[in-house]
C-alpha cells in the first residue's frame, strides 16, 4: 500500500498548496490513501466544515486534528457527522465529541486504521497517550484486522514523538509527528519495521513564523507585549509530508520518504 501523510495545514496558503499539489501528487505516487493534518486550516486555528471540504475535494481521505480540534465552534457538531475526521483519542471518556481512531475501506477491500493521539510535554495533558494508542494497537491488530495503520503523534517534544515511535514499533505501519510545523530530516524504517517521522513540517508558507505572519510573533518576543492577533501568513505554500510504502502481506514499512513541493523550501521527491 502507498501511503501520504502531509503535516499541519496554516491557513488559506496551505489549503492552495494542496489543492495545487495533491492531485499531481495521488497520481505520480499512485497513492492509495492520504491523511492530513488540518487542526490550523481555518484561518490557523481549527477547523470548519467549509475548510474541510477544500481538503477532501484536494484528495485527502482522512484530516486529522490536535490541540486547535475546537478553536472554531462548529467542529463541534461537525465532527459528529463526518467520519473522516479525528480529534486526539486520548480525550477523557465521553468529554468530546467524534472520534480519535477508526478503521477506513480502500475500494479494493483493504482497510487502514488512523488514529490521532494528542501527547503531553509542554502541552495540555489529556489522558496517557501510550495507554491509549495500545488499546487501540491491541483492538486493531495490523495484519489481522488492519493492512495498515498511521498514527498522528501531535506533540511538542521530540524525545516523546521519539518514544511514541519506539513504542508502536512492529504494531504500526507508520508514527509521524505534527505540531511543531518544521520538517525533521529522521525519517527511516525502525528495527520492527514501523516508518517513523518526528515533525512531517508544515502545509503553508514558510516565509513566516510558524505559518504565521511574522510581524506579531516577532513583536511578542521582543516586546512581551500583544499588538493584534497571531494571521496566517499568506505567500506561497510549501506542502510538506511523508510517503510510505507498506507490505501487504505484513503491513509493515518498506519504504519511506520525504516529500517536500512548491514554496520557500528545497524540494524532496520520493525516489
């Protein structure tokens, strides 16, 4: 199976990055299946049913969310009705509403487990991240249930991205890590066959601060002071990712590679 994974996407610039990319990308790969990260989508926090629509429409298959789940009030009732989104698994029984992990049909009857898992150093704890994603690794075997199966590590340490990948280890197809919004450069196959990528970056323009107009950030860290709201930076986008290659008959990687197009970075094509 060939897999996409592509990370954060900030704001207008990152949903016309993808909506300019994906199609050419689905193709070229000859991907079957694409998750994307779109907890910032809708003006760079959150998510709304409109924004949502623009990334389906792209080509992606499956969004998932993260600490912004719900700075936009509708994906409250929203996510309730659309099976293709999922906010972090970890959520204290019955305190959110949607879901954290399902389990997708490809049209040729394989089936791919997604789950997001929302970490906790340096963020708002929820319940215990590993306690989560094995109840699910565990009620989801890959190779006997799953054919493949993708987790979304949102978090901000790189050690706890790092364990988390240690951790799902020859239970996952891939462990990618979102948040930070700066590609990392340690994708690689682990010794149990697991595709691990730390941060898969960011879909938006880099010419910012975190895919942010760089004036307010800048002046918060010089002034400690707020002048306005954080805007999404609005020049070119770069789409950033990772491309996955899985065996059937395992479920487990083969193959992985950066993908980087378009925008302010150098770009990374898949071999």
């Amino acid at each position: 199976m060939r897999i996409a994974f592509f990370g954060d996407i900030v704001g207008k610039s990152g949903r016309i990055a993808l909506a300019d990319h994906l199609p050419g990308l689905r193709d070229r790969l000859a991907l079957d299946f694409v998750v994307v990260n779109a907890e910032n989508a809708a003006g760079g926090f959150g998510i709304t049913e409109k924004t949502a629509n623009e990334l389906f429409d792209a080509g992606a298959d499956v969004l998932t969310l993260g600490n912004h789940a719900w700075d936009q009030a509708e994906a409250l009732g929203y996510i309730e009705r659309e099976p293709r989104l999922l906010r972090p698994v970890n959520y204290p029984e019955g305190a959110a509403p949607g879901r954290g992990a399902s389990l997708y049909d490809l049209p040729d009857g394989r089936r791919v487990l997604v789950m997001n898992v929302l970490l906790r150093v340096f963020m708002q704890p929820l319940d215990d991240p590993f306690a989560a994603v094995d109840a699910q690794l565990r009620a989801c075997p890959l190779g006997a249930v799953a054919d493949a199966i993708l987790v979304d590590m949102h978090g901000e340490a790189t050690s706890e991205k790092q364990a988390m990948g240690v951790y799902c280890d020859g239970r996952a197809s891939v462990c990618v890590g979102t948040h930070t919004h700066v590609p990392t450069a340690d994708h690689r196959i682990l010794p149990g066959g697991t595709a691990y990528l730390t941060d898969a970056g960011m879909c938006g323009d880099y010419d910012s601060v975190l895919g942010m107009d760089k004036a307010e950030p800048v002046n918060r860290f010089v002034t400690h002071m707020r002048s306005g709201r954080f805007q999404p930076a609005e020049g070119e986008g770069t789409v950033s990712g990772l491309f996955v290659e899985t065996d059937d008959k395992t479920g487990l990687a083969t193959r992985c590679a950066p993908i980087r197009v378009g925008g302010a970075l150098a770009e990374a094509h898949p071999g």
